[in-house]
C-alpha cells in the first residue's frame, strides 16, 4: 500500500462531506 493512496482518500471524502 502506498502513502499517496490514503491521502487521496482523505481528500475524496473531505470534498465528498
């Protein structure tokens, strides 16, 4: 797992709600 994907993540769900 890469680190890039749980910011990619966070910043989906931060836009998302």
């Amino acid at each position: 797992m890469r680190k890039i994907v749980t910011v990619e993540l966070r910043g989906l769900e931060s836009k998302s709600g």
